[in-house]
C-alpha cells in the first residue's frame, strides 16, 4: 500500500492540520475544548475534511460536528466514509 493513508489517518490529519495539535489531542478532542476549535477553527476543520474526502457536508451535519469520536461516526453514516480500513 506505500504511504497511502487510511480514512482513520486522514480524518485525525485533518483535525491535527485545522487546529495544529498532536494526534493524542486530536483523538479525544471536543468542541471550544481549546481556543483555537471556536466558529472560525469549526469552518476550517470542515473544509479540511470536505477536501480529505471529497464530500460536502450538510449545513445541519456541520453545526452536529461537536467532537473528534461524533465527526467520525457522522461521515460514516451520512457520508460513507468508511473507517475500517
């Protein structure tokens, strides 16, 4: 496979890149838990994960987006982003 990512790595890259933060943080993080997650860090994390995966959220699924764990399970119900690989 090389250095392809899985959807897991990607998604936590994408957490890690909008909030410059480490992956143990990045994991178990929470809605305005640090400064830099407030409206405008909220509106840069969603379009790190539109361009990693190729999708547009809905407006509705955008304000749910309050957690690193309910931001993965949403795009694997709603967008079909698969995490098991």
């Amino acid at each position: 496979r090389g250095c392809e990512m899985t959807n897991v790595e990607k998604y936590t890259q994408a957490f890690m890149d909008a909030f410059d933060i480490d992956e143990a943080t990045a994991k178990t993080l929470k809605f305005q838990q640090i400064p830099a997650w407030d409206s405008v860090g909220h509106m840069g994390l969603v379009a790190q994960l539109e361009e990693q995966f190729g999708i547009m959220m809905e407006p509705d699924d955008i304000v749910d987006l309050n957690s690193f764990d309910k931001g993965m399970e949403m795009l694997g119900a709603k967008y079909g982003v698969d995490f098991a690989g």
